[in-house]
C-alpha cells in the first residue's frame, strides 16, 4: 500500500501523541491540535455543503475519514459506479487534503472526478 506524505504526517503524529501521553489510544481532538487542523473550520464547511445539497432537493451524507467530504446520494451511486476499484480511496484522498489545509471544493464529485 503506498502511503501519501499526509498519510504518513498523520501515523506519525500518532506515534508521537502516544509517546507524549503513554497511552495506546490517541483521540481526535488530540490530533486534531497537534496536527493545526481546525475542526470549527471544518465543520462549517460540512454545514455549507450540507446546505447546498439540501437546496438541489437531493439527501446528502459526509464521507472521508475527517467527514467533511458531502456527497448527494444520487453522486455517491454514480461515483461507485464509475470508478469502483477507486471511489473509496479518492473519498479518503479528498478527506485528508481538505483537513490538512483547510482547502474547500464548491462540489465534492466533481472535485473527485477530474
């Protein structure tokens, strides 16, 4: 499995809050703070998203490790479809990104289509 540099940024602050704090388990709030990402910041962009969706009369759900990838239902199907060896990991790719710097996208598919 080949491990992109914010993948690895994220085991290793792991590794490091375990070491700091002697426990096996690091919650997220932790790494959350060690790491700079701002989880206000994130959750408003879920909210806007969220928004968006409901205003197009479509149901919309959060994906992504951080949760804060919004797809409509409708989007999530065509995704799985088109590309269904690949939606799961550009879901997880697009999740990190937007966490890591705070980067959002005005539609999460298309952002993960091109």
């Amino acid at each position: 499995m080949k491990l992109h540099a914010s993948g690895e940024d994220y085991l290793e602050a792991i590794l490091i809050l375990q070491k700091q704090m002697g426990e096996s388990a690091v919650r997220s709030v932790d790494l959350d703070r060690h790491m700079g990402f701002s989880k206000p910041s994130i959750s408003h962009a879920k909210e806007i998203e969220i928004k968006r969706e409901i205003e197009k009369g479509q149901a919309a759900r959060t994906c992504g490790r951080y949760q804060n990838v919004v797809l409509s239902e409708k989007d999530l199907s065509e995704l799985k479809r088109e590309l269904p060896d690949l939606w799961e990991s550009y879901v997880e790719w697009l999740s990190e990104y937007m966490a890591s710097t705070g980067k959002s996208y005005k539609n999460h598919a298309a952002t993960i289509r091109r």
